[in-house]
C-alpha cells in the first residue's frame, strides 16, 4: 500500500513538471524576482493540495477494500483493465469529485466480493424496490386452483388426498299462518307462527383424487340446530318455545368424472352424483339431517381465461318417501366466476335459483308447497403460508323460501 501511495505522489509530480528537490533549490539565489518567487509558491500550494486530495483517495480506497475484502492483487488487475482515458480523467478530475465519499456495498456485493465470485442472476437480475417481489407463474395460479378444487371445476390430481374441516351457520326464518285467537274483550284475531331456526354445523371432509380423471369425497358433519317458534297477533309476540338438538347429521358420499378437458372453443366439463344418507339424529323432535335420503346429479362447465374462471352448472335432486312424505324434487341452475387478485388470494362469486316442486303427502300434492330460492354466494380463498389455507364463503337468501343466511369458513388441508 505505502508502495500505491508513492506513485501516485510521483504521478502528481510529473503531471506538474516539476522534482521536489528542484522545488527546495528554488530559493532567492537562483531567481531573485519576487514574483517569480509567487509564482513557484502558489504552484507549491496547488501541488501540495493536490498531493492531499490523492492521498484522502487512497485511504478510501483502503476502507472499501478493507469493507469488502477484494486483495490487493485483484485490484492491480481490475485497474489495469479500465481504459487509460478513464485513468486520466480520474486524474485530472476536480477536488469536489475526489471527496466524494464512496457508497457502500450491499449485502449482495459483499457477499459476493467475499467469495471471489459474482453470480450470473445478481448480475442479470435488478434489485428489486420496496414492496416489491417477484412470482412465479406457478405460485400465481396456486391460489386459484385451490379455489377451483373448493368450487368442483378441478379435481385432484392420482393418489392426492385432502382433508376440509369446516364450521357453517345458517339462520333462517319463515312465517305460517296459525288460526284465529278471541280476545277476553271480543275480539277476534289473525294469528301467526314465526319459525326461526339457527344451525352451527362442524364437519369434516375428505377429498381424494383417483385415476381416470376422478374424485371422490365422504363428509359427515355433526350439528347443533336451534328451533324458534313464535305466536303473533296483531304484531306482537303471546308465546315463545324454543327447542335445541345437537347430535350427527346425514352422511354424504360424491363421486365426480370429468368427461371433457378445456380446448380452445370446449370448456372442462365434470358430471358428479352424490347420496345424501339418511343417518341424521332426530333429538326431541328435531332432525339435524335432511330427514330424507336424497340423490343428487350435476354437470359443470368452466373456462379459463387467467386471471378470471367462468363456471356454469345444472342439478337435478330427488329424495325419497319417508313416513308418507315425499319432498318435490329440485332443479337448480347456477353461474360463477373466479378471480385472483394475487399469488395468495382468490375471489369467488356465483348465483343460483332452486325450483322446487310441490311436496306429496301420502300420494297426493300439499298446495302451496313449491318454492322458489334465490342465493347469492361470494367468498374469498387465502393462503396465510405455506399449508395453511383459509375458505370463507357466505350466502345471502334472495327470496324467502331461501336460507337468509349461511357463513362457512373452511381450512382445507393437503395431506400429500
């Protein structure tokens, strides 16, 4: 180092034509004009400025090497290898630029300098701003394909398995008319039942994919149901009872194939049939299943156009007689679509309407027993890190035949 520091002391002699021992001969003997003798001090003065100003550069240049370990000799090297006019502008450069104190290297750089070697991605790739971070187009549709296995537009690949827990409430609520009430006074009134009932439902679900582009789920939920019955006349409430149950609730087995595979003009398609076993508790008089063994088949269509899925789909559902009683069966058209707003996080929102016919009581039709629901859904897919994935959807009744409302929140699990 003492060896760099005397050439560029040299250097700067040279690039002002002048020795320093002819600079300490220069004395009152030789020349006795004393502006003469200005003049060779003045250009002492600058020398000697300049002289300092290199070696402030050279101790400098000392720290950052000494930061960043490069050896000496690889310095040597990277200095012989700038181009001579650079040197000379560095030379010749203002005191101003001289003092510039040097940035200090990154993380990265020291790393890199440490190990001798630079890697081609620091090198080809920028540092990336704050809050931002790149992604894969792999990770980017993680989140969505979780959201479409959730929904039935994609099933799971051979030999993978999944487990669901999930927790649902629904409340809903509907009048019926009771008969007529006399008052102590005379008077005759209109009376009403209000029927409320509130269900928390947990229930665990397990998905598996099968070869020949199948799945097959089996979920068996257990329920707490609350049941609300209400006497109105004339707007106000004259008697209360409440009944609550909790105990299992109906079995239910899917099998799914998909039959068709998305092309440019052809959307994937999967036909699915599932049996809803009557197994549910019956406690005090309240069923914590369907109270019916129902079969269920559907088709479901769905195209892609990233970041957007559009799903369409049709089910038929038709229940058995039990006790004389056999509900109407139940078409239900629906439409969707799903959006992902990032690599973690997926929206997703569908509408559909269920017809249902007119219930048969021992062979013969209830008037007035069909319905019409309306249900809007909408929910949201995230994944909080890696394994850890949360479901939660809700569904707004839209007539009032329907559910007024249902939340779910689900934490699907893959096992494999």
């Amino acid at each position: 180092m003492k060896r760099s520091r005397l050439c560029y002391i040299a250097i700067a002699v040279l690039a002002l034509g002048m020795d320093p021992a002819h600079a300490a001969d220069t004395s009152p003997r030789r020349k006795s004009d004393a502006a003469e003798i200005k003049k060779l001090q003045k250009e002492i003065v600058q020398r000697d400025a300049l002289i300092r100003n290199l070696l402030r550069r050279v101790e400098r240049i000392e720290r950052r090497d000494g930061m960043t370990g490069e050896p000496s000799r690889r310095r040597g090297v990277a200095a012989k290898a700038q181009p001579r006019r650079k040197v000379a502008a560095s030379a010749t450069a203002p005191s101003a630029q001289l003092n510039e104190p040097p940035s200090p290297p990154s993380p990265a750089g020291a790393a890199a300098a440490q190990s001798g070697q630079t890697s081609p991605e620091a090198a080809a790739t920028p540092a990336a701003a704050p809050g931002q971070f790149e992604v894969s187009p792999e990770a980017a549709q993680h989140a969505l394909e979780r959201a479409l296995i959730e929904t039935g537009a994609l099933l799971l690949p051979p030999g993978k398995f999944q487990i669901v827990p999930s927790v649902t409430y629904q409340y809903q609520q509907a009048t019926r008319a009771a008969g007529l009430a006399l008052t102590t006074s005379g008077t005759v009134l209109v009376t009403q039942d209000l029927l409320r009932a509130e269900t928390v439902q947990a229930q665990a679900l397990l998905r598996a994919g099968l070869p020949w582009d199948a799945q097959l789920e089996f979920a068996l939920p257990y329920a707490f149901k609350s049941d609300s019955t209400t006497l109105q006349a004339g707007g106000s409430d004259i008697s209360n009872q409440i009944v609550d149950a909790a105990g299992i609730g109906d079995a239910t087995l899917t099998l799914t194939k998909q039959v068709l595979k998305e092309g440019d003009w052809l959307p994937n398609l999967f036909l699915s049939g599932s049996w809803n076993a009557d197994i549910g508790q019956t406690v005090k008089g309240v069923p914590l299943g369907m109270g019916f063994t129902e079969f269920r088949g559907a088709v479901l269509a769905s195209k892609r156009q990233d970041p957007l899925v559009f799903t369409a789909g049709f089910t038929y559902q038709a229940s058995l007689e039990k006790n004389g009683i056999e509900p109407g069966d139940q078409f239900i058209p629906a439409v969707g679509m799903l959006f992902a707003v990032s690599p973690e996080t997926s929206l997703q929102f569908s509408q559909q309407i269920a017809f249902v016919e007119n219930t048969q009581l021992h062979g013969l039709t209830v008037p007035g027993s069909s319905q019409l629901q309306g249900i809007f859904n909408a929910g949201v897919l995230s994944i909080l890190a890696p394994g850890v994935v949360v479901n939660l959807t809700a569904a707004i009744g839209e007539t009032p035949d329907a559910p007024a409302l249902t939340v779910q929140l689900a934490f699907p699990i893959q096992l494999n």
